[in-house]
C-alpha cells in the first residue's frame, strides 16, 4: 500500500542519531524551513535507555539495536556482530556515554580535506558548544567520575607512575595522559543522548515531523539531483519529496548502503545487482575504519575491588533499586571509569593508543566467577581499510562488510604496544598491589605474534566506524566535499560519521555531534532565509 499524495518537506533528514538529531533541531530553529526527520526505529521510550548502565539490557534485542553480520575467520562462529542504536539519538541512546573529543592532531585530516570550514578552531567553537568547555554550560551536560573506586584510582596513579601526566579538564582528555572519564549523564543521573539534548527540545515545533518506525530505502532522483526518499513505514510504503535538500545521517554502516540502493556507487557492483547507475563512485562503501579493541583481564585480591558479582540475582535488584531511590551506586554509571592515552612516538605529541579501565572481567557473554578488573587497548588511528556493499536492492538483506582488522603493519605494532602498556601500568604500584596475576588465556600470549592472535581471536569492535563515504576534494577520492555534498548530484549531503576520512578519536560520539552541529552552519549559510 503506497500512501496517495506525496509530502513536501524543504528538508529530509535520514536518520535520528547523534548527527540527525543536531540537525533536525538546527534546520528548524528558524522556524521557516519545514523539516522532515525519518527515524528506522521507535520511540526512545524504555526506562533502561535513561538509565545510565540499563542499555545492557537492551542490546541483547532487536528493539533498540540493529546487528550488521562481518565476518571474523579466527572466531568460532565465524562472524561477529556491529551493533548500531535503532531509535531516537540513535547510538548515543544505547552506548557508553563517554565524552572523549577529539583533538586537534587527530583531526588534521579532514581539517586538511576540508579547508576552512573544517579547521580546528571551528570545530573546538563546536565542542564547546556542545559541552560548555573549561567555562560556561554547554548544550549537553557533562559528569566527571565520581570516584567510588579505591580500584580505580590505583589504575590512575599506576598511570601516572609509568611515567603520563594527569589530564582533569574535558578539553584534555584525549591528550597524552590519564585521567578519569567523563560521561555524558546529567546530575540526576540520566542519560543523556542526542535525542534528550536536540529533539526534545525542539519536538513541537510546528515546522518539524518526526516519523519512526520508518526505513529509508532509497533516494529518488530526478536526473542527478535529489528530490526525495522511497521509504516504509509501518510496513506500507510511502514516498516524501524534498523542495530544497536530502541528507543522509544514518551512519558509517547504513548511509553508503541507501547510496548504493539508490544508483551512486561503483558501477560494476550497482549494474550486478540491477540497479539503475546515478553516479559510478566507487569509494561509496569504501575506506571503512573501525577500532578493534582487546581486553586484558586481571585477577584482583579483594571482591571490593570488582563489580563481577553485581549484575545478577538479588545484588542487580539491589542495584536497581538504589538507583531509582537515590541515583547511586553501579546503575548510575557508565561500566569504563577510567582511561590513559599513549603516544608511541616521541617526536609526535599525538597519542596513538587508548587504554580503557573497567572494574570488572569478563568470560565471554559472563561475568567471570573471582573477582577482577579489565584493560582494554587500542590503536586510536587505524590504517586498515575495509569496506561495505550490499547484497540486494532489498535494503533488510545484509551487506557485505568486510573490516580487515590488523591488515595494516602500522595496527599490528600499535596493538602489540598497547598490550605491553597494559601489562607495564599494572605492574606499577598501587595497582600491582590489588592485582593477583593476569588471566591464562591472555598470559600466555608474550611474542608480538601471539598478542596478534590474541587481538584475531578475542578483539571486540569497538562500534565506531568511520570513512565509508569521506570527504575529499574529488570524486576520484572521495564521496563528499568540504561542504558533505555528494559528488555529482545535487540537492544531497550526508552528514554523520561515513564522512570522517581516517578515525579521529578513541571515542567518536562526541565528535560526530560536533561534526553536525558545525554542518548545520554550512547548509543554512546555503539556504538563507529571505
């Protein structure tokens, strides 16, 4: 069933997440243009997903997640799963909340694709924005950690001892240093995502629609230029035409799937599929990066010392309760307390890896029976480059990702070095003194080549994928311009994480929504109100 009469919005907006959210609120601000937001998933409506740590529950299902099958050879099963948020804010509605921005050696890059638009200063006017900086309250409410764990300071003063400075301002964090993490919780002890900070704000405005339960399927062109999107919602099929822009904000993994559904990719890969050429681009889908994280885990003397015995039976009822009544305790928190950022290269200030403190262990999807803590490490900067295609013009078949996980020399040895990291900073005392011994099965992993097969076997992606369709100056290297057009159409940008060309944090939440709200800037100095 196809609706009757075609909608017209001046904008459509593909997706509610992090970037879609920043912008449905800045595009109707003005209260002239008519904005139209498409959301794939429900409402954001489950206790658990304010909750600081109840999205755990949550990402066992299929309500709130969307699961992208990769495969991964070393693995028993043979694929692991990326997990992205499938409701209003998107993933900052099920993650971590960690607020870590990116800095200004790690954003050279697409400062340097993107020109003036994109150098530092504005992006750091961004961040400051977005989080209120060293001074004034910004748009989201930043929480530092609390410190509630003897364990955790040792992790920071281990840090410290191996030889990292102490980083304390948000601004830093990401820096070369240690520093305990901040979150983005408010003070009573919410979450909150791109969707509490942007859309609630903003939600009756007359001017902006917001429809969920809808998945985009493709973009309808009129020759090259964008006039609207092929959607369904609710299971009826439905069609909605933009006067003045579509714009793709459905993520790393979805937003060059749309592209290729809708006739701009590489033509060999479109014409197999029987799909109608609109560009032939073959860096869509291209230039994929993902962090692949490994977590070392270490025994410790005290039960204090870890929450393993938190989460089920009557302390998880405890738990529950203590955060609805009073809003402390594990429930109020993100589950990573802590980080230290490390650079391998003297001559370069730009740390490279990031460590990641838990207090508690982990044995597959279980929480290990003694007591213990987790390190995870990281190269922050990855080189490997995978990619994603689909598999059918029926956009709920899954596509072919391919991630390509340590193919680049440089990932192997920054993994390698973060392993040896995380075994130096827990040798230093005060850690090395609550810490009993490492866990057997990464122990025995010494050799360069053994810690390689560790990472193949028991890395973790880390969800933040980025690059696959980056901004670059021509369309022999890129899918987007400086200002996220989509090269050789018109009427069409994509703003959301697809657009980074190389990896710019350990965390990437933040800097997306920065990313969008410095967008939002630069497509209405494009459509000025008259």
């Amino acid at each position: 069933m196809t609706n009757s009469s075609t909608e017209t919005f001046d904008f459509i907006i593909v997706g509610a997440g992090s970037a879609g959210s920043v912008l449905a609120n800045r595009l109707s601000a003005n209260g002239h243009h008519s904005v139209l937001l498409l959301e794939q998933g429900p409402r954001d409506s489950s206790p658990l997903l304010t909750m600081p740590k109840g999205f755990g529950a949550l990402l066992s299902g299929d309500r709130y997640v969307s699961r992208h099958p990769v495969p991964r050879p070393a693995l028993p099963s043979s694929l692991e799963f990326w997990l992205r948020g499938k409701t209003l804010g998107g993933s900052s509605s099920v993650n971590g909340m960690l607020w870590v921005r990116a800095q200004q050696e790690g954003f050279a890059t697409m400062s340097h694709v993107g020109g003036h638009h994109w150098h530092w200063p504005e992006i750091e006017r961004c961040f400051n924005q977005l989080d209120g900086g060293s001074g004034s309250k910004g748009i989201i409410p930043i929480l530092p950690h609390d410190r509630q764990h003897a364990i955790t300071q040792a992790f920071i003063e281990s840090a410290r001892a191996s030889g990292l400075p102490y980083l304390d301002k948000v601004s830093d964090i990401g820096r070369t240093g240690a520093a305990y993490l901040h979150f983005n919780i408010s003070a009573d002890r919410k979450r909150v995502s791109a969707a509490t900070a942007f859309l609630k704000p903003a939600i009756k405005r007359k001017n902006l629609r917001i429809e969920i339960d809808t998945r985009t399927n493709r973009i309808i062109f009129d020759g090259n230029r964008a006039s609207g999107v092929d959607a369904t919602c609710r299971g009826h099929a439905v069609c909605y035409s933009a006067r003045r822009e579509v714009i793709l904000c459905a993520g790393a993994i979805e937003s060059p799937q749309i592209l290729q559904r809708s006739g701009v990719g590489a033509s060999s890969l479109l014409k197999s599929l029987g799909i109608q050429v609109i560009c032939d681009n073959p860096k869509v889908g291209a230039n994929l990066r993902e962090h692949l994280l490994l977590g070392i885990n270490f025994e410790v003397h005290s039960p204090n010392d870890s929450e393993n015995h938190q989460y089920a039976g009557l302390p998880l009822v405890r738990n529950v309760l203590r955060y609805y009544i009073n809003r402390t305790g594990p429930m109020s928190q993100s589950p990573c307390h802590a980080a230290a950022f490390i650079s391998t290269n003297a001559a370069n200030k730009r740390a490279d890896i990031q460590l990641m403190f838990n207090p508690f262990s982990r044995q597959g999807d279980a929480f290990s029976n003694s007591p213990g803590v987790t390190l995870l490490g990281y190269p922050i900067y990855p080189q490997s480059q995978g990619q994603i295609q689909i598999t059918s013009f029926d956009g709920q078949q899954p596509a072919s990702i391919q991630s390509n996980y340590l193919s680049d020399e440089y990932d192997r040895q920054i993994s390698v070095a973060a392993v040896r990291h995380i075994r130096h900073i827990a040798a230093q005392t005060p850690l090395a003194q609550r810490i009993m011994q490492e866990a057997t099965n990464s122990a025995e992993a010494q050799t360069d080549d053994e810690i390689i097969d560790l990472y193949q076997r028991n890395g973790l992606p880390g969800f933040h994928a980025v690059g696959t369709c980056a901004m670059g100056s021509t369309i022999q290297n890129s899918v987007v311009d400086s200002k996220m057009r989509v090269h050789s159409t018109d009427g069409l940008r994509i703003v959301d994480a697809s657009i980074i060309p190389e990896m710019v944090a350990g965390i990437t939440n933040a800097t997306i929504m920065a990313i969008a709200l410095r967008a939002s800037e630069l497509i209405l100095e494009d459509h000025p109100v008259c």
